[in-house]
C-alpha cells in the first residue's frame, strides 16, 4: 500500500511542474483558434506535437482551471468536428461576446 501511495504522489508532483505550462498552451490554442471544443483543441494540439494524446482528457483539466480561473469561458454548445456530439465550445475572456 505503501508504494502505491508514493508512486501516486510522485505522478503527482510530476503533474504539478508542468501545470502552468499546460494551461499557457492551450490559452494560447485558444486564442489562436477561438471557439473550440475540447475535442478540437486536443487534436489540434496534438497534432502540433504539444500534448502525448488527441484524447480530450489531455486538455479538458486545464480548460476546466483556465475556466474557473477566469481566462476562459464557454459560450455555448456546438457538434464537435471530432465527436459528432453536442460539446461545450471555449474562447478565451478577451475573445467573449459583450452581454447587453
């Protein structure tokens, strides 16, 4: 039990030296090509050779804390070119629509 425990913390602390990284990257994505999906964003990345994987998850945390810390928003809800599904669709704060 041990080991698991440390070989968790190390994945971890792993994770957190390149977390600022991660998120500069797709922000800039983003603002590159504003209105994506998770899904394009990581393909898109992916194919850039920036992230391991196409897969979702690669950016979807980071989307997730650029979100909650206010950088990016979603604004709305699209078919995804890479799912066929209704996805979330992001842009970064400076490229959101005006409300009024």
């Amino acid at each position: 039990m041990k080991i698991t425990f440390e070989t968790r913390r190390e994945s971890y602390d792993a994770i957190l030296e390149t977390l600022n990284t991660r998120q500069t990257v797709v922000l800039q994505e983003l603002q590159r090509c504003p209105r994506l999906t998770a899904n394009e964003l990581a393909m898109r990345l992916w194919r850039k050779g920036a992230i391991r994987t196409p897969e979702r998850n690669a950016v979807q945390p980071r989307l997730t804390e650029l979100v909650q810390d206010g950088r990016v928003a979603t604004v709305g809800k699209r078919t995804c070119s890479i799912s066929g599904k209704k996805c979330a669709v992001y842009v970064t704060v400076d490229e959101q629509p005006e409300q009024g």
